[in-house]
C-alpha cells in the first residue's frame, strides 16, 4: 500500500512542492529529506532552473511512506529500501499482468469480430445458393 498524502489542510493541489513546503507537509526538516536522497536512490525530486528541490505528489508520497516504514514500524534504512523494492516491484508486476490480460482480451475481441465476418459471409453465400 502506498502511503497518500493526508494533511490535505495544509497541501495545496500543485505540480511542484519546494523543501520547505514538502517539511510542513511531512512533519520532517529538510536536513532528513535530503539526506533520505542520499539514502533511496528512488527519491530524487527534480530540481527548478534556480537548482532548488521541486518535489511532486509522487515525491511526497514516496516521502510518507519512507517515513511510515522507518518511524511507525520500524525498518532500518537498508530494510526500507528492501521493503520499497518489494513493493516497486510487485506493482510492476502487477502492472505487466494487467498489459498481458487487455493484449489477450484484444486478441479475444479480434477473434471474435473475424469469426462474425467469415459467419456474415457464410450467410450471404447460403443465400446465393
């Protein structure tokens, strides 16, 4: 389960959060957020043309949940990056099913609409008979 954000009071709907912002919203000080940059390799907020941090949504998710894994349930820093991987790699998995099923559903819809020419063609040749 991937942590949302939840203090909605304090998160106004945006594309970009600077540091500061994203530690109001976190509870955390910008010092612990940059040096969980250096920790997980998957938290990289992009930078603005100033180089200042500008996190997205994704970010401050990934954010809450490396904050859960560490503080709430208490994972080291190398268990929560094991557990994150697991998770990434589950949903990529899952996400890989879901191609799988619609391309064999597309392949199911295209058999079927073959299958209901050659039936039309069938009939009108029975008609010509």
């Amino acid at each position: 389960m991937v942590a949302k954000i939840t203090r909605k009071s304090r998160t106004r709907e945006k594309l970009y959060y600077s540091i500061t912002e994203v530690g109001e919203i976190t509870g955390l000080k910008p010092h612990i957020l940059r040096y969980w940059e250096t920790e997980f390799p998957f938290l990289r907020p992009k930078r603005n043309r100033a180089g200042n941090r500008a996190y997205r949504k994704k970010d401050i998710e990934m954010i809450l949940l490396i904050k859960r894994l560490l503080y709430d349930e208490g994972y080291t820093i190398e268990g929560a990056k094991n557990k994150i991987r697991q998770m990434r790699k589950k949903s990529h998995e899952r996400e890989a099913g879901k191609k799988e099923i619609v391309a064999k559903q597309l392949d199911v819809n295209d058999l079927l609409e073959l299958l209901k020419q050659i039936r039309d063609e069938l009939v009108e040749i029975r008609r010509l008979i």
